[in-house]
C-alpha cells in the first residue's frame, strides 16, 4: 500500500516483544475417552477439533469482515495471509486476486491496474515497500487513490513475524480539516481572505527599507446596517457578494482584495505607493458602483467610503497600515460617505476628537442639549408667513454651539438620528400646534429615519406625534433629498404615500445638487421644491437665472410650489419674484430664532426684511 504518491511517511520505533514460540499448546479442552474405543476416540476428537476450528475462523471472518477499516496481513515473504472485505472494496480490488496466498507484487500490480497509484511501477511500489517494512518499525501515511479520495494506511510488525497493514478512508475528515483551514483565512460570505489571511499577505509584502512600498485601500459600505434592516440579510450578503466581484474588477495583477468583516473589504495595491496610483483606483471602486446593483429582482444603489494608507518608512507593520487606512475611511465616512479619503498624520487628532465627540452625542439627548431653531418662509406674493423651518441645534456645553451639518453625518453613522429626528418632529409639532393656522412647520428627515428596524416606523412616529401634539397633519411638511433612495426602494416610496395620507406635505430640500433632480421629481409627486442656496447665491447671474426659470416653470406645469432657499440680498429677491418664484427663505427675512420669537414673527405681518 505503499507509493510514490504517499503524503507522509511516519515510521516510529517501537519495541516488540520477541517472538515466543507457541507450538504444541491448544486452546482445545477434550475429554478423554475410554481406550477401548481409541480410535473411534480419535476420529472423534480430529471431527470435534475441525468443528471448533471452523468456528473460530467463522468468528474471526465475521469480526474482520465488519470492522469498518480495511485489513491486510502478510507473512515475512510478503505473501498475503489475510484479507478482509473492506480493503478490497477500499482499494476496488477483485477477490480472485487479492486472495490468501497471493504474492504482494502481485496485489501492487493489480492495484495499479485498477488506477490507484498512477504513474507507478509494480517494482517501484515493491521497493517503496521493502523500504518501509523494516522490522520493528511502524509506518504510517496517507495515501490518494483513485476517485480523488484518501486513505490513511497503517503497517505494524506483528509478533509472529510478518506485517498487518490497516486502512481507513479519510476522504470526508480530509475534506473538513481542508474547510476548516480554508475557512480560518477565508471570509465564507464573499470567499475572500479575511482580516488575518490580509495581514499575512501584507507581511510578505512589506518592502525592504530602500525598496518602494504598497498602497492599502480600505473600504465600507455606507449605511449598510441600514440597507440590511430594510432589505434583509439576505441582501446583505449579495450586495457583499456583489461588491467583492466589482472590487475585483477594479485591481490589477498583484493586487489584494480581501474581506475584513461586516461592511468592510481591504484592496493591497502592489507597490509603487503613490497617492496618484491609489486615488486613481479609489475613483475606479467609487465608479463601478454608479451601476445598481440587482438584488432579488430590485435595484439598490450602494455607496462606499475609502481610505488610503501607504506602507513606507512610517509605518511599523500591516497592523500599522491597516490601522491608519481604516482611520482615513472612518473619516471618508463622516464627510458623508461616496468618497476616499488619503490619510494624514492629523487624523490621529481628528480621531481623537470625533471619538470625543461621539461619546457627548450619546449623551445629548437625555442631557437635553439640543434645541430647535425656526427660519421663516414666506409667500413672495404677501409677505406673510407661510411657516417655519424647524432647523436643529447641539448646544454643547463646552463647545458652545455645534452645527447640524457638524453632527448630523455622525448620528447617522451611530444610528441616533432616530431618536435624535423623532425628538425634533415631536419638539416642533409641538411648538406648531401653538401657532395660529393655517402656519405651518418643516421638518428636515435623514435617509436613516426611512429604514424600518424594530419598534414604530417612520409612519406611526408621526401619527403618534400628530394625535399626542394636536397639530393638523396638513399643518406638517416633511423635507426629504435625494439620498432618501426611493426610486430602488419600494418600501420607502410607500412610507412616503402613507405619510402623505396622514395630511403632511413633502418637499424635495437642495433641488439641484444631486445627480438626478429631475428624474427624482418622477418617482414621488412631491407637494414643494427648494432650490438650493447655491443657484440662489448666484443670482441675479446669467445662468442661475435660467436655472431658476425652468425650475420655477416645472414648478407651475406640474402644480409644485417652489421654494428659494438662502435668500439674502435684496437683488437676489428681485430676481426671484421676477421669476415668479412661490416661496422664500433667507436671512434676508431672518435667521432661524428660537421658538418663542416665532409668535412675534407671524403677527408682524408683511414681514419686514432684516437690517
Ligand atoms: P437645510 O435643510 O438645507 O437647511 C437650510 C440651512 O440653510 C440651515 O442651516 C439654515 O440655517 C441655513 N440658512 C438659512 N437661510 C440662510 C441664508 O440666508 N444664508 C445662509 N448662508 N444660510 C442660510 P443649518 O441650520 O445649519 O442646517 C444645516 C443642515 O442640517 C440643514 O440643511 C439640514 O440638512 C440639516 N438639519 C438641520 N436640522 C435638522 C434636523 O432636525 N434633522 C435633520 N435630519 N437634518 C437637519
Ligand atoms: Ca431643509
Ligand atoms: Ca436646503
């Protein structure tokens, strides 16, 4: 059973017992006869021995034959003894040739002809053998067949001279240790090297001082916890599936994908390290992700952030690097995500701060340090107040005032911004309900507040704050923007009908800094839009011009009210009431104010405009 093919071969001493010479002893207890009789006794005793002999081998046949390994025994010669059932059928042997009394060259060359040992000789394997079979040694060793499968074969000296060889196939507990050390390096959602396989490759990868060094891009998914809680796990795990094959697509040869766990995967980019290199590659993984990707028979658009870190003389080791590309993507993240971000030695200090920053977030809540603001809008035909735009304020006790747009992406990323938006609509339809009608309040609604997880949903938050608070549900507008994702979710276009079927109005905020303004206005039938402070900054220039005219046209065509955001200077006025723009909102009028200057606001009517 031996081969050219063996995988090891474990001989190992172990002393035997000498041999002791056993003839003349029986196991057989007979009766003795009476001597008249002696050769009727005789006959007696050989049909008694026979009938016990025949009995023992029945045994010992039954006892080989059932055992699960295969067996075989030869004498010193290495002529076959013994052989038992499950051998030949391990080894597909034919019974008239592996047979008691058989020659071992004759059993090698069967085995060969019966495809086990291909490539091999008859004399070959004999040699193998007689190397092997050295007395007093054990061997031990796997062996591949044939039908790809692996048989561990075991030969042990036996006292009485010549050799036992035990066989069992191991085929399936192969297979499993084989998974199980794939496994260990291998991420099982996306079969790509893990976290710990990454390092490795890293550590053989590390340059030599003077040599030039690899880039390390790391990348999450934006939102994907979210994505999750709405869709599915399942969708999780092709949208990692997904991802995995386009970052894939991006590398070049000698480039590493791997997945680090959860939403994140690291891309080695062999060396040289040059920040042109690897944000040119970023751009590749940020582009091939403008195509949706398909999953369960809808379209979702994911996005990702990136981090770049490089292996050069200022890193200690892949642990170091792994670290400081991870540092740079967090903070990719916080920018909002879709986006790559190089890292810098100051990172280490912005970490430190947003981790400072995360922590009192957690707080601010409970700690009641938020407050809302309301900034007027008003109707450019009569002055007069339409509402109020309910704007969100952090006032941190050591950092004064905090702005929106400076903890809002983190809420978002720490998953407060339910608690934190459900507190704002409660706070401002509370605040509303006090105002005379028909004023009404506008509240801003992140993306994250329309993924249903467990407990109330979007949908009965504001139901419940609507019967609790006593506002009239047309009394509410809700501002959306595009990165509320509803053409590739269906779900959340229903939470969007639903809540207009409670009265509330919805508005499409910053109309015209996303990719898709226009065709973003088809999926809903949205009630308002606001044009984005950026065409209102420019005006009365040429092209905003334009811009404002078609969209205030659009507006009218499709009964839309248009909103201008940002109004400041009395030219940029002009220029929208000559464009017969519906609504304004700016520090023109005036800048967001605490509630209890709201009343003042409204009875001041035709507001006056700010000094
Ligand atoms: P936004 O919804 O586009 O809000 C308008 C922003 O423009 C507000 O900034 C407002 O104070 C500012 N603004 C108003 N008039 C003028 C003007 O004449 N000139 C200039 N330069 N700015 C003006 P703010 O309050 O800092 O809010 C920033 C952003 O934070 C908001 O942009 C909104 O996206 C977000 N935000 C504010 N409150 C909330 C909230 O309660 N929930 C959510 N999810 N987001 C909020
Ligand atoms: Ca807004
Ligand atoms: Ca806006």
């Amino acid at each position: 059973m031996s081969n050219a093919m063996s995988l090891h071969t474990i001989p190992r001493f172990r002393p035997l017992m000498p041999a002791r010479y056993t003839e003349g002893r029986s196991s057989l207890r007979l009766k003795r006869l009476p001597r008249s009789s002696h050769d009727r006794d005789n006959a007696e005793e050989v049909r008694l021995r026979g009938q016990e002999l025949d009995e023992t081998h029945a045994r010992l046949d039954a006892a080989i034959n059932t055992m699960t390994h295969g067996l075989i025994m030869v004498n010193e010669e290495l002529g076959v003894v013994l052989c038992n059932r499950q051998l030949r059928a391990m080894f597909k042997f034919d019974a008239d040739i592996v047979r008691p009394g058989a020659a071992m060259r004759e059993v090698l060359s069967h085995s060969i002809d019966v495809g086990n040992h291909p490539g091999a000789t008859p004399d070959q394997l004999l040699a193998e053998l007689h190397e092997l079979l050295r007395p007093g040694l054990r061997a031990s060793f796997s062996q591949n067949i044939q039908d790809g499968r692996v048989v561990s074969v075991n030969w042990e000296p036996l006292e009485t001279g010549g050799w036992m060889c035990t066989c069992e196939d191991i085929t399936v507990r192969e297979a499993a240790t084989a998974r199980a050390v794939y496994l260990a390096c291998h991420d099982a959602v996306t079969d790509l090297p893990n976290r710990h396989a990454l390092l490795g490759i890293l550590q053989t990868a590390w340059p030599e001082p003077e040599a030039p060094g690899f880039s390390l891009l790391c990348i999450e998914i934006d939102r994907f916890q979210s994505i999750c809680d709405t869709r599915g796990h399942c969708t999780g795990d092709i949208l990692l599936q997904e991802i995995a094959a386009r970052l894939g697509s991006c590398v070049r040869a000698g480039d590493r994908v791997a997945h680090l766990g959860g939403a994140s995967f690291g891309v080695m980019q062999a060396a040289p390290a040059t920040p042109a290199l690897a944000q040119r590659l970023a751009a590749r993984l940020i582009e091939t992700l403008q195509t949706p990707i398909r999953t369960e028979g809808r379209s979702l658009l994911a996005t990702v952030s990136i981090g770049i870190a490089f292996a050069d003389t200022q890193t200690s080791g892949p642990a170091d690097v792994l670290r400081n590309a991870t540092l740079a993507m967090h903070l990719a993240a916080d920018k909002g995500g879709n986006c790559a971000n190089l890292y810098g030695a100051d990172m280490d200090r912005t970490a430190q701060a947003r981790h400072e920053l995360e922590l009192d977030l957690r707080g601010a809540l409970d700690a009641r340090q938020f407050e809302v603001l309301y900034q007027p809008l008003v109707s450019a035909k009569t002055r007069t107040i339409t509402g109020f735009e309910a704007l969100l304020r952090w006032r941190h006790p050591v950092r004064g005032m905090v702005s929106p747009a400076d903890f809002i992406p983190l809420a978002e990323q720490l998953g407060l911004i339910r608690p934190i938006g459900e507190w704002v609509l409660r706070t401002a339809c509370a605040e509303a309900a006090t105002w005379p009608a028909p004023v009404r309040v506008a509240v801003n609604l992140s993306p994250e507040q329309f993924t249903g997880v467990e407990g109330a949903g979007l949908v009965d938050i504001v139901a419940d704050i609507l019967a609790t608070t006593g506002l009239d549900g047309t009394r509410l507008e809700l501002e959306i923007t595009e990165s509320v994702r509803m053409q590739e979710d269906a779900a959340t276009l229903d939470t969007l009908h639903a809540l207009r079927r409670l009265g509330a109005r919805i508005s499409l905020d910053d109309f015209g800094t996303g990719y898709s303004s226009l065709s973003y206005l088809r999926s809903f039938p949205f009630d308002k839009i606001k044009i984005d402070q950026s065409f209102v900054r420019a005006l009365p220039g040429q092209e905003a011009t334009a811009i404002v005219r078609a969209v205030v046209s659009l507006g009218a065509s499709l009964g839309i009210t248009t909103v201008a955001e940002g109004v400041e200077t009395e030219l940029q006025l002009q220029a929208l009431v000559a464009e017969a723009c519906d609504e304004l909102q700016g520090y023109l009028f005036s800048k967001p104010r605490p509630a209890c200057d709201a009343a003042g606001l409204i009875a001041a009517a035709p507001i006056q405009l700010a000094a």
